[in-house]
C-alpha cells in the first residue's frame, strides 16, 4: 500500500494495469503480518502473484509460515537487499524483472 503520490497506492497501478505482481518480503518474525496481509489484498483484488523475493537474513521460521499460510512461489533468495535491481536477482539467466 505504497504511496506513488499524494492520491493513488502502487496498488491502484498494479489494478488499473492488471500488471502481475511479484513482492519482496522480508523474513523475520514482524514482517509475517505485513506479508500475509499483503497476500489477502492482492488475492481480494484478484491480482496474479507471481511468487516472492525472500529478502534479509535467513529465517527458517518465518520463511516456513510465509510458505504455509500463502502457498506462494518462492522465487529467490537474497541476503540484506536495501534497493532491488534485476541485475540484483538475475541468475544463471533466469531474470526477474521488478516493475
């Protein structure tokens, strides 16, 4: 529910556009609500989530619970990622691109 501006969330984009969705989620305790609730939103609005980005120092635990409350794709695995590039996620030729 990111602000663009002063009116529209990157969500209402992501409607308008019927862009599929790939979100970046952090893995540690607290951010399993955000996650979750980011999930809900997303299946409420019938947008297509394509998978996530694990992003921060492994957690078993909350990686584990993301995976059973969501049943969601994990894509990639990243270590402390402040700011997301494709050239940041791109492996042995699989790239994701982030719109």
């Amino acid at each position: 529910m990111v602000p663009v501006n002063d009116k529209p969330l990157i969500i209402d984009l992501i409607v308008k556009f019927q862009a599929d969705v790939i979100l970046i989620v952090q893995r540690y305790l607290g951010s399993l609500n955000h996650s979750l609730l980011s999930f809900e939103l997303l299946k409420a609005k019938n947008l297509n989530l394509k998978g996530i980005i694990l992003n921060g120092i492994e957690d078993e635990y909350s990686e584990r619970a993301i995976q059973n409350f969501s049943n969601v794709t994990v894509l990639k695995r990243v270590k402390n990622m402040n700011i997301c590039y494709k050239e940041s996620i791109s492996t042995e030729g699989n790239s994701l691109i982030l719109v």
